[in-house]
C-alpha cells in the first residue's frame, strides 16, 4: 500500500485522466472495508490490485519522467504537452516539443535579461 501510494505522490501531473483513474482505484481498495475485517481471499485480491495500481503508476511517472526531461526538466511545460495532445493538437508531437522549446526559451532568455521583470506581475498577465 506504502509503495503505491508513494508512486501516486511522485506524480507530475495531478490532471493527468490516467493519474486520476489510478486514484480513485486506489481509494475504492481503502472504502471497501477495514484492513482486520476482511478475509484472506480479500486480501489477496487487494494485493493483486494495488501492484497492479503500483505497475501502472510507475509507468505512468516513468513516461512523465521522459517527458519531462525533453523540457529540461521543467514540469510545467511537459503537463502543458500533454494537455495539448489529450485535447486533440493536430501537430506532430516534435512540432509541438519544438515550439514549445522555443517558448520556453524566450521566456527564460527573458527573465535571464531583466531580473526586474519577476517583480512585474502585470508583465505576466500580458504576454
């Protein structure tokens, strides 16, 4: 239970439709009873469905984790990919890595150059 309860945490993506589906299942197996009631076959199924939960959220970090390290390891921009290909982009996903990178860049090179701009909220709001 520890282990994938632990994977769930180490999530980037807390909208991702994937993430979402594997905690509530991880839930269900918390409502269904207490742990000292339940029987040994309820127990087993249990086991069986929380390394199943756990195979499927390590997975799921493991691609977040390639993802994210295609954006120099900003999450942000790898849940913004990912929004963007869920609701049906019709890019190539190196077209989008591509402009996103390029965003990325101006918006770093920006900040880098004028530290004052941080302070800026309204900067933010505008561009």
């Amino acid at each position: 239970m520890q282990k994938t309860r632990e994977a769930l945490e180490r999530n980037i993506d807390p909208k991702d439709p994937q993430f979402i589906s594997l905690k509530e299942a991880l839930e269900n197996v918390f409502r269904k009873k207490n742990l000292g009631d339940m029987a040994q076959d309820e127990i087993q199924n249990n086991i069986a469905l929380l390394l199943d939960i756990y195979a499927q959220a390590a997975e799921l970090n493991r691609k977040n984790a390639l993802l994210k390290a295609k954006y120099e390891s900003d999450e942000k921009y790898a849940r913004v990919h990912k929004r963007l290909m869920e609701n049906g982009l019709q890019a190539k996903e190196s077209q989008l890595h591509e402009a996103l990178m390029e965003t990325k860049e101006k918006a770093d090179d920006s900040i880098l150059h004028n530290a004052q701009i941080i302070d800026n909220e309204e900067y933010f709001k505008t561009n």
